[in-house]
C-alpha cells in the first residue's frame, strides 16, 4: 500500500506563494521516526462513577482513536514546533507500543496523525495535518502499512488539495482502502468525493451513482465506517427549494467503492434530520445522529435499516455532533457538543444514561469490552470504563 503527501490551497496562486516556505520545511532532517517500543504508562487514576484516566506516554497529543480487535490505536503527534513528529500507539495489554513511523516529507515529519482506520488484519491507513507554508494553510499526508510500521508516500499536490477541494471526512482500511470527502463538481455544487489507491496513486470519483449531489439534492458524508463486506458512510442531503431548505439523513454501502446503495435514515417528512458518526461491527453499524431536537439512532443491518429508540434527549439541531461507538454487543452513543451524558447499550433496545467525566467527546470506541472517549481538550485526553454496558 502507499499513501501521498497532501497539499491544500485554494489556488496554484497561493501554491506558488508558499513554495518557498514550503521547501524549507522539506529540508528538515530531524524527527527521527520512533524506534519500536512498548511504554508503561503511570497507574489509571480513578474517576466519579467508574472511569479511569488512561494516561498516554511522554507529551502525546491525541487527536484519533481505532479499536482493532482486542488493541486500542492511538493517532496524534508529540512535541512541539521544530520538534513535533507524528505518533502512533497500540495499546496491548497494560502497555502503549509505538507503531514506527516514516516521513517522507518536511510536512510529514511534523504532521499529527488525525484520521485512522485499522483493518481486522493489522492494515493501518491514517492521514494527517501539519500547518505550514507562507499562509499557514493546511497540509494533508497519507500514510498506510500496518501496525508493524507505517510509512508516507507523497503525491502530486492536487490529488486531495487544490481550488475544488471541499473537505476529508475520513477513511476505511477494510474491506478496502479509502478516503472519503467532498470536491467541487460544478462553481455551485459540492459532491461527495472517493479516493482508491491504484498502484501508489489516489484516483478521485464523484458523482458515483446514488453517492452523489444530483438535481436539488446536495449530500454530504460526514462519517465513514465498515463492516466485513461494505464501506458505510453516513451524513445528510439537503434540499432547497421554493419551500425552503430541509435536511435528511442518509448513508450510502458499498463493497467496492463502484456499486452504491442508498438507505434513507430520516424521515421524508416532517422535521429535519442529520446522520453525524458510524461505527461498525461484524455485519453491522450504530449510527449516531439527530431528528428535529432530539438525539436520533439507526441500526444499519446487512439486509435492513431501523430507527432506534433512545431516552429522549434534546439537541441543537444542524450543530448537534453526537459520537458512536460499537463493538457488536455493546453500544455507546455520547451527546457530544459539551454535554457529559452518554447513552449505553447491550442490545439496542434498553438504553442507560450516565455521566462522562469530561465533556467535548471527539472520538468514542470500544476495545476488549472497555469503553474509551477522547476529550483532546480535557484535563486528561483519554478515559474508558471498564464495563461499558454496565453502566448505571
């Protein structure tokens, strides 16, 4: 597998405006990529009702989190400044062991690793982030292998980048490897977008069939996830018309990023709808969303899609970023947008609210039964509780 160094700007203008700056940060030498290591962490700190901090080793900053199986993954950086470099940990057992990484670029070297999938058989695709240049844009790097080693292969500038480029909402490893966003098809119209590695290059699609902006249809993708056959993204289509602008949720299948399938999550009246994370297991996938002002569920089976039915909780609707997590026995829904309420599961059907110790959840996931929530912002980044399901 190879992946690419990303260059965002809005025009070749501003490329050119950067690249001087931007070829100083490529003749950086230092950050040496990680030597293979496993780290003991100091002793969780227990929380209110359960929870335990789960300290992370040296400076990293966390800014992704994966369950791979039994092993939680870790992706962010370390340092700061000249001396940032990208990290990834596994977390195995009572320990953290670094994932060796190589840059193959100035803006690699740097980069926090903020997108990750890892795929049931250790493959690890990650993108991520550095800032840089004379006008401080943003610079994608993708890097895949697998949690043996990941390496960075830079590509040409406009493969993710460029005047059309919308945004990256995430990526699979299984069972294939993507990336899914958007680009700009037309001067008024944002399509969902899907990148394939094909022989050390990332091809772009848009307008694949139903994944796509069509009429007075706008969709976007917000979330990716995948089971052991299909790639599932969730998110909204919004139509406007002379009756004014309505949101539906949406998630869209597909197994080989050629053939599409379509579900329709929200409803097709009454209020507004919004799909905002997925998380998947097995042959299925929990989606965590909002109908209206309320906090919304759907369970993605591989033949159907239902609503769930969850306590009522009430939310902003449109700015409502609730997250998900699911292993195939147990479910977690957090509210999201600095609420502390989170909502768990063992079968989708009798629903438990309790109290996380931080608001502002970025990521959830579930790893040997262990629930474990990201607050990159919080006084301790990450925390899990040990019996997620038996929450109270």
């Amino acid at each position: 597998m190879h992946r690419v160094v990303l260059s965002l700007a809005t025009t070749v203008v501003a490329l050119t405006a950067c690249s001087s700056a931007a070829d100083r940060v490529d003749d950086v030498s230092s950050n040496p990529t990680p030597v293979p290591t496993s780290l003991a962490p100091p002793p969780r700190a227990t929380l209110p009702g359960g929870w335990f901090a789960e300290p992370l080793p040296g400076r990293t900053r966390p800014a992704s989190v994966e369950a791979a199986g039994d092993r939680l993954v870790v992706g962010g950086s370390v340092g700061s400044g000249d001396g940032a470099r990208p990290r990834l940990l596994a977390h195995e057992g009572s320990v953290w062991a670094d994932v060796p990484l190589e840059p193959a670029t100035g803006y690699g070297r740097i980069a926090s690793l903020v997108h990750l999938a890892v795929a049931p058989d250790g493959g690890v695709v990650a993108l991520g982030n550095a800032t840089g240049g004379a006008h401080l844009m943003p610079r994608w790097t993708a890097w895949s292998g697998t949690l043996d080693g990941v390496a960075e292969v830079p590509q040409v500038f406009e493969t993710f980048g460029g005047p059309s480029a919308g945004g990256l909402t995430g990526l699979t490893a299984a069972p294939v490897d993507a990336v899914v966003g958007s680009w700009a098809t037309s001067p008024s119209r944002l399509s969902p977008a899907v990148w394939r590695e094909d022989r050390g290059r990332w091809v772009r699609r848009t307008d694949i069939g139903p994944f796509s902006s069509a009429g007075d249809v706008q969709a976007l993708p917000t979330a990716v996830g995948a089971t052991g056959s299909a790639v599932v993204v969730v998110g909204t289509e919004t139509v406007t018309d002379d009756a004014g602008t309505r949101q539906t949720a949406a998630a869209w299948t597909t197994p080989d990023l050629r053939t599409w399938r379509r579900l329709a999550l929200g409803p097709s009246d009454g209020p507004s709808s919004g799909a905002v994370d997925v998380a998947c297991a097995g042959d299925a996938c929990l989606v965590a969303g909002w109908v209206g002002d309320r906090l919304a569920g759907w369970r993605i089976g591989a033949e159907d899609v239902r609503r769930i039915r969850l306590p009522a909780v009430r939310v902003d609707p449109y700015v409502a970023q609730p997250r998900a997590a699911y292993d195939g026995s147990c479910a977690a829904i957090a509210v999201g947008a600095g609420s502390r309420t989170a909502l768990v599961s063992a079968d989708t059907a009798r629903w438990a609210a309790t109290d996380l110790p931080q608001p502002h959840v970025s990521h959830l996931a579930m790893a040997r039964g262990r629930l474990f929530v990201l607050t990159p912002d919080g006084a301790t980044a990450l925390v899990s509780h040990a019996e997620a399901c038996d929450l109270r």
